[in-house]
C-alpha cells in the first residue's frame, strides 16, 4: 500500500485467483498443524483424542487466529500472497484496518461455527427422542441453508471479485494487496520458445505409446548387422547356430521360427508373447511357425 499523508494507505484490489490461493494455503496450513498435532498422540491409546477432538481443534484455530487475523488482519495465506483484510465498512477509500468486532465476529463465525457444527452432530448421532431430532433437523436445515448461501456468494464472487467467502461479506471485510503489484515483463521469445517445448512434450506424450519402440530396434538392429551365406539347409542350421541370435548363449532348448537362426525356448516365446509382430533380430523374418530344432546339436562349444 503506498503512503499517501500520515498512516493512510490507497487500496490495490486482489485478484481472484490471489484470493483463492490465500484461501488453499489456509486449509493447508490447518491440515498440516492438526497433523503435526495428532503425531504427538501416537503412542497413546488410539481414540484419546476422539472425545474432545472439536475442541482441541478449536483451540488449535483460536491460536493460529490469535497470531494471525487479531494482530495482522491477514491470514496466513494471505500474508504469503502479500494480501490482508480491509474494514469495506468505513466510508473513506484509504486503507482502514479491521475493528476489534470484525475481528471477534471473524472468530466467532469460522472457529465457533465449526466446532458447532462438530459437536452437534456428535451430541444428536445417539438421541432418539423426538424433541432431539426436531433440533437435529433444524440444525441439518441451518448448514444447508448456510451452503447454499455459500455457493450464491462464491458465484457473485466469480463476477464481481470482491468477497470471496459468506464471511466476509457479511462482516463488510474484503482482501488487498499490502503493496502495489509490478507487472512482470516477458519476452515473446521465451514465451513461444515455452509454448513450442510444451506442444512438443504433449506430442510425444500422445505418439509414444503407439509406437512399438521393440519392434523399430530389432528392426534398426538387423540393418546394421547383415548376416548373408547361410545355407537353408537343416544340417547347416544344426552346424552354424551355436548360439541363440537374442541372448547370445548356447542355446537351451533349442527352437526355430522358419528361418535359419536358432533361439531359446523361454528367449522367443517370451519375446512373441509381449509382440505378436515379432521378427528376427538378425535377418527380420516373422514368426512362422515355433517348432523346436530336430537335430542334435552338441552342448559344448565347437573351437
């Protein structure tokens, strides 16, 4: 907020989605100490905390607003986002902190209205008389009521921008910014040179999967290493496959797919089964027919 004569301070509107953020870090913030909290209890008796777990959290919620809302008039989120609240009430533009009744409403309408809502539920679950399910009912029709006067504000909010919770508007308090906002400068180079990368990246992502990236190395693999002048024969094949054209070893229970190379059992019905397409690695013949080798090839390796 930039000075203007003695304390006062002009006012910068937030944007929505500052907004918004503010109030995600909040919920954030909340999850994270009542997680830190209930850590500590691990090695109690599970369900300690269970019988007083609405009033342990609204303690919790009366520090962090004690710290936060009552001596800064920000939240957490919102000092984060370089945002704070703003009595909307007072007729002047300038800046005008929250009142010390902003403050107790805001405390009475966030903290009290949820451990409310909690303890309620928890003390008309078990009742079965007629009176407590009257004042149940009026209760589920009251936070229903409340919902749907949320959901009408937020709508309004998306529009206009000004409160972005039922809170807010009904205390007269809205968000701005605590100094002005810059705007940033970015160049159409690294801005095209970012959309380009990520139109790229989103190409590939789409076109990968379709490509049978095996197949294209086997494939690539038998261009490089051409292997011609070997005899179709079945003597031949029985002579000169010492080794299994996948894994390189002796092969063990020798099989052939039609062409004049020799493969293991467990190396080619494995390859076949994760591709119908298969082909050899060395001369790119497709799988025929998987019959094992008939002739009896010695289990030592011919110097």
């Amino acid at each position: 907020m930039a000075s203007s004569g003695g304390n006062e301070k002009s006012v910068n509107p937030v944007l929505r989605i500052s907004q918004l953020d503010a109030l995600e870090l909040n919920k954030a913030l909340e999850q994270l100490v009542w997680s830190q909290f209930t850590s500590c209890f691990h090695g109690f008796k599970p369900g300690v905390l269970s019988r007083i777990e609405p009033e342990v959290k609204a303690f919790l919620w009366l520090i962090l607003w004690r710290f936060t809302i009552y001596s800064k008039s920000a939240t957490v989120g919102q000092s984060i986002l370089n945002i704070q609240y703003k009595n909307n009430l007072s007729q002047t533009e300038k800046y005008q902190p929250l009142s010390k009744q902003q403050k107790l409403w805001y405390l009475i309408f966030t903290v009290g209205g949820r451990w409310l809502e909690e303890r309620c539920y928890d003390l008309f679950s078990n009742h079965q008389m007629q009176s407590f399910c009257k004042i149940k009912n009026c209760i589920n029709f009251g936070a229903g009521l409340l919902k749907l006067c949320g959901l009408l504000n937020f709508l309004v909010f998306l529009q206009k921008g000004t409160f972005a919770t039922l809170t807010e508007r009904v205390l007269g308090i809205r968000s701005v910014f605590c100094k002005p906002q810059s705007a940033r400068v970015l160049g159409f180079e690294y801005m095209n040179r970012e959309l380009l990368w990520h139109g790229f990246a989103e190409f590939l992502i789409y076109l990968l999967p379709l490509i049978n990236v095996r197949k294209l190395k086997l494939k690539v693999f038998s261009w490089c290493l051409p292997i011609a002048g070997l005899s179709d024969s079945a003597n031949t094949l029985a002579e000169n496959c010492k080794e299994c054209s996948l894994c390189g070893e002796w092969p063990t229970m020798p099989h052939t797919i039609g062409c004049s190379h020799v493969f293991c059992y467990y190396c080619i019905k494995s390859n076949y089964l994760c591709d119908m397409y298969f082909t050899c690695p060395k001369c790119g013949s497709e799988v025929h027919n998987l019959q094992p080798l008939r002739y009896k090839i010695e289990m030592t390796e011919l110097h």
